[in-house]
C-alpha cells in the first residue's frame, strides 16, 4: 500500500521533496523550448512527488 505524503516521519518528507525538486528540474531542463505545446495547467511538482512515492513504493516492494 502507497503512504499519502502526509503519512510519511518529516525526515523522509524532506527527502521526498528534495528528490522532487530534482526530478521536476531534470524534467524542465530536459523540455527546453519546447514547453510552447502545452496549453493546460501541467504541475511538475505535483507529478515529481506522486513519482517519488511510487518509487519508494516500488523500493519497499522489491
């Protein structure tokens, strides 16, 4: 079972941010210029976190 962000002690939300922070940059950097095709609201952090849970989930898993 995946914790909600909330669930998780604050050292591993820390962590989890950190790690977000860094995914959701590599993403940006990674689209450069080409971020002229989107149209609706996109929330890369939302999605890097949502990310990082399902890859502690995974971690746990295996």
């Amino acid at each position: 079972m995946v914790k909600k962000f909330n669930e998780f002690s604050e050292e591993i939300q820390a962590e989890i941010i950190r790690a977000a922070t860094k995914v959701t940059v590599a993403k940006i950097n990674a689209k450069g210029a080409k971020f002229d095709s989107y149209y609706g609201d996109k929330n890369w952090f939302r999605d890097s976190i949502s990310e990082v849970i399902s890859g502690l989930k995974a971690a746990s898993n295996g």
